[in-house]
C-alpha cells in the first residue's frame, strides 16, 4: 500500500503517567543490564570457544598488518566486522577475551538504549518503554551468548536493526534534521548488514519498505542518492570480494545452511517453533529448555499477531481523528504502526526461515541463536498485551485481561529465572577457564610450539597464546580436521615431534591412548585435558 508522505506529518507522543520516573528508572535498567553483562566478561561467562578465538586471531592479524580479512577465516560468508572493532584492544593489550568482548558490551548498550527510544516513538507510553528496558536487561545463557561472544555477526545485528527501525521512522514520518546524515546512515547499515550477517535481512527489507512506501517521492531524489551511496560504502568489502574473486557469498550461505541435508518436517517444526522461540529469546536454562518454559513458543505467535492486527487497523486507518476513542488500541500515527507491521512480518519470516530449515531439526538448541534477530522486535511484541492489562481495549472480557497480565508477569518471571541460572553456571564456567589457563601453561614450560587437536581446542589455544603455539585440527580418528587458518597446518606438519592435545573424556583422547599403550606417545594430565607427547 504506497503511502503520499510528500508532506511531513507532525509527531504527537502521548505521555503516560510522568515520564522523569520511568525514564530514570529505564537508564537504571540499561545501566544494571550493561554492568550484568560487564560482571559476566569478567568472570570468563559465557564461555568462549575456537570460533571466537578465530575472529580473535583475525583481530590479531589486523592489528598486526599482517591481513585484512573480509570474511570469517575458513568461509566465504560472514563478515569480520567484529574483528575490526577488537583489533585495536587486541593491539593494545593483546589476545584476549575481554579485549575481543568490549565492543559487543558496548554494542549491548547501543541495542538497548535504541530500543527504548524505538518503543518511545512506536508507542508513547514511557511505562511501556520501562519494560521492554527491563526484559532486554535480563541475559540468559543463549541471550549472553549472542550478545557478547564475537563469533560473527549477532552482537551486531540487533543493534543495526534496531537503529534501522529508528531511523525508518524519523524518515518516514517526516521529522526534521540531519535528514541526509538519516538516510545515508540508513543505506550505511543495510549494507553493512548484507556483509555481515544476511538473519537480519527481513528487517533491512521491512523498514526499507516503509520507507518506500512513505518517502517514495523523496527517494526519487537527493534521498535516494544519499541512500544508494551509503549502501554501497557499507557493503562494499562484500562487493569487493566479488569482483575480485567472482564467488557470490549468497551460494556460500545457501551451502553452508545445511539447505540438502535431510530432517524431517516433525523434526524442524518441534525445533523451529516449540524450542526455537523459547530457547533464542532467553526464557530457557543453558543448553537446555524445560517443558513449562515452552509457553513462550505458544504466547509468541498470538502476539505477533495481535500486534499485526493493531498495526494494520490503525494503518488502514491513519486518516482518521487522532482523537478517535472507538476502535483497538491505536499506535502514536501511522508511520509508527507501519514500522510496528514490518517488525512483526520481519519475525514472522524469521521465524518461518529457521522452522523449514535443517538446522532447526538437526541441532535446535545450539540453532536457536539463529533467532537473535527477534529481539529487534521486541519494541512492539507486548503492546498488545499490555494495552489489556492496563485495560485500554475497550470491551475486553475481564478473562483476557487477566490472561494479558499473566503474559507480562510469565515474560518478566520466566526471563528472570533463566537469567538466574545463567549466574548459577558462572562458577562452572570459570573452572573451564581457570584450566584451559593451565593448559596453555604448562604447553609453555614444555616449550611445546606445535600441536595437533580437535576443532574446539585449536584456535582458542593458538589465539590464547598469542600464536606461539599453533595448532592443527585432527578428527576423532586422526585424519586431517578442517583448519580455518592453513597456514597453521603447514607448520605444524613441518615441526619434527608435534604434542598433540585432548579434552579429557573425549574420543579423540581414548584414541590417542591406543598410541601411548604401543610406546609413541608419552601422556601427561592436565585437569581437564591430555597432553600426549612424543617420545624423542
């Protein structure tokens, strides 16, 4: 439906209640939400893992000089954005995980203070805006995951889309200033998004909508420009290595989805829409879900619809008196109800792609961080709900009311609780570090330089250690692993008595006994690890 937006439509916020207490009290939220996050890097949670030391190493190569990648080493997709935050932490300070983990902090902050600004300009309604601040303040296990650990692509993405939708909506509804720095900044991040991480397309494609269909005329001028140019910038390591290689990261992406592989259709939607929801908005423990959390899976899709049925009445509508009283609970005017449609359709198709993909049958826990992008619309997901509780729908039976109410206690309660366990693993967590520490170590005092391990062992040790010790990935049974970095495998196959190195319990390690036991390895215990060396 195109829009005539040629004139600008003045913006009137409705005020509820007083808005200097719940504002204080959401930068108190944000504050608490930041220095929750801040506490958990400190505290070596959550854990890190080899993708992580990859862009780290990455990092470590752009500070250097030594390379400027595009891509996640190992692939043709996923940009290194993350990288170019942390190399100059790493540079500074050296390989670490804190270094690698600051700039997603700070991307955490960016995301939830545009999100409260976001549901400020959606809805109006300060209260509201408090406690979507409160739930993005919560962090359970999958939550954290996705927002700190620079693995590529997620920290990132919320905060763009988010700002995005900002932006769409200052854009669309007319407001005045820095109008060309807007829609550059626009055409900047959705190219930087279609370099990054393509999950967050459906948002990119949403917003870019309503401003098509709101700003259509001003888009065939200097705006459209603006936008074209800032695009482009955005997304020109992508177009570049395209040019220069021919490979299209859109085939690689498909390849890598895992798009032939066979589950059947039970499989993915049980993953897809009964853990997915639950697991990847942050309302389950860590790796795991229990049956009374799974409400949310149901509760999300009423929601996304009701909030589509608002957004599309009052947009269908928008020509009507603002002073209206009939009707369902309106949105601020209609560019906010179409920014409130496109969020809703932005997850509904998020939500779609990962329920027919394979990886929501094959592996739904771990997938779930492929929902990270519904966070975005989160601004929108509990007006409708809350609309009823505070009893703004007219002629709603006392029943739906009291069932609105218990949504808004259940999201707040449930993400609590999976917060809490969070906390609860952190000294587990540590463990884990304290004696991946050692490991690193002791390879040192044996002036151990080149070694052969699994994929979770390899990168993480040559990053910790600042690559004086390289490693090279084997599989279970001793053949070559995939190594994201080659030139790490050339070393180590030139080195005259590499160690090679096993998580304690694992099957690589009980092959690796079978060696010791025929008298070529030498086996040293670490807590937590093997350490097999060859005998000289």
């Amino acid at each position: 439906m195109a829009i005539d937006a040629g004139e600008r439509h003045p913006v009137t916020l409705p005020v509820a209640g007083r808005p200097r207490l719940p504002t204080t009290l959401a930068g108190t939220a944000l504050i608490a939400g930041v220095a929750y996050r801040l506490l958990l890097l400190l505290t070596d949670t959550p854990p890190t893992n080899s993708d992580e030391a990859t862009m780290g190493l990455a990092a470590l190569h752009i500070g250097q000089g030594q390379e400027f990648p595009i891509w996640f080493y190992g692939q043709a997709y996923m940009g290194t954005l993350e990288a170019y935050l942390a190399a100059p932490l790493v540079a500074l300070t050296g390989p670490s995980t804190l270094a690698l983990r600051l700039p997603t902090l700070a991307l955490y902050a960016v995301f939830a203070l545009l999100a409260w600004r976001l549901t400020l300009r959606l809805t109006g309604d300060h209260w509201y805006a408090l406690l979507v601040t409160v739930l993005l303040a919560y962090g359970s296990d999958r939550i954290v995951k996705n927002q700190l650990i620079a693995g590529g692509g997620y920290p990132e993405m919320n905060a763009a889309g988010v700002a995005l939708a900002l932006l769409a909506y200052d854009l669309a509804a007319g407001r005045q200033g820095y109008r060309a720095a807007r829609w550059t900044g626009w055409g900047l991040l959705a190219g930087l998004m279609a370099w990054v991480d393509p999950l967050v397309l459906p948002y990119v494609v949403g917003t870019g909508a309503v401003l098509l269909a709101f700003r259509w005329r001003e888009l065939w001028g200097r705006a459209g420009a603006l936008l074209g140019v800032g695009a482009l910038v955005g997304a020109t390591p992508l177009l570049l290595d395209s040019f220069l290689t021919g490979r299209s990261p859109l085939t690689a992406v498909l390849a890598a989805s895992g798009a032939g592989e066979s589950t059947s259709w039970a499989e993915r939607l049980h993953g897809g829409l009964v853990l997915g929801p639950a697991l990847g908005m942050g309302f389950c423990s860590p790796s795991a879900c229990a049956r009374w959390q799974l409400w949310w899976s149901v509760a999300l899709p009423l929601l996304l619809l009701a909030t589509a049925v608002i957004a599309w009445r009052q947009l269908r509508g928008y020509r009507r008196s603002a002073s209206a009283r009939n009707g369902p609970p309106r949105f601020t005017d209609a560019t906010a109800a179409a920014i409130s449609l496109a969020l809703v359709a932005a997850a509904a198709v998020t939500l779609a792609s990962f329920a027919t993909s394979s990886a929501a049958g094959r592996s739904p826990v771990e997938s779930s961080r492929y929902l990270s992008c519904l966070l975005i619309s989160v601004p929108v997901l509990l007006w409708p709900a809350w609309n009823a509780a505070r009893r703004r729908s007219p002629g709603l039976p006392d029943p739906a009311r009291a069932a609105a109410i218990g949504v808004l206690a259940g999201t707040l309660g449930t993400a609590a609780i999976a917060t809490g366990a969070t906390i609860a693993a952190v000294p587990a967590y540590r463990t884990v570090q304290a004696q991946h520490a050692e490991l690193v170590a002791t390879l040192r005092v044996l002036e151990v330089r080149h070694v052969y391990s699994d994929y979770w062992t390899c990168n993480r040790l040559t990053f910790a250690s600042a690559e004086e010790i390289v490693c090279a990935v084997v599989n279970d049974d001793l053949s070559p692993g995939h190594d994201r970095y080659p030139a790490y495998r050339r070393a180590v196959a030139a080195a005259a008595s590499p160690t090679w190195v096993a998580p304690a319990g694992s099957p690589l390690a009980a092959r690796l006994q079978e060696q010791v036991r025929g008298g070529a390895l030498t086996l040293r215990h670490i807590p937590g690890w093997h350490v097999f060396l060859s005998r000289k």
